[in-house]
C-alpha cells in the first residue's frame, strides 16, 4: 500500500490555518524573550539569572519553530 504524506490527507484550508497558527506561535515566543528580557514586569517576581536564561530558551525556540515553518514550506 503506497503511504500519502501529510499535505496529501489534509484539506487545503487546514494547512493554511496550521501556517497561520505557526507564524502565531513563532510571533508569541519570540515576544515572550522580549518581555522576560527587556520588560520590567517580572523583575520583582523573577530573579534575573532565571529571567535572561529562560528569555533565551523563548528566543531559541522561536527561531527554531520559525526554521522548521520555512523548512517545511
């Protein structure tokens, strides 16, 4: 039995909505970097080492889910 790839069993309109949804996501962790980073808010709740690393693991993130959005396009 020959196996169909992904874009061959979705709809046209869920793959749109899965790149929509994607360039959302790579959107919200590279704004939640900026906000752990630069933003005051967490400066009381949150100790800065904590705040810079887990800033960074947003970044990383982000640009890794933005390197697999271009890569699977």
């Amino acid at each position: 039995m020959k196996k169909q790839n992904d874009e061959e069993r979705k709809p046209g309109g869920m793959s749109k909505i899965y790149y929509v949804f994607g360039l959302f996501m790579i959107i919200f962790y590279v704004g939640m970097a900026y906000i752990m980073i630069f933003s005051p808010i967490f400066v009381k709740r949150i100790s800065a080492p904590l705040r810079y690393g887990m800033g960074a693991l947003f970044f990383l993130y982000g640009i890794f889910r933005a390197y697999r959005q271009i890569k699977d396009r």
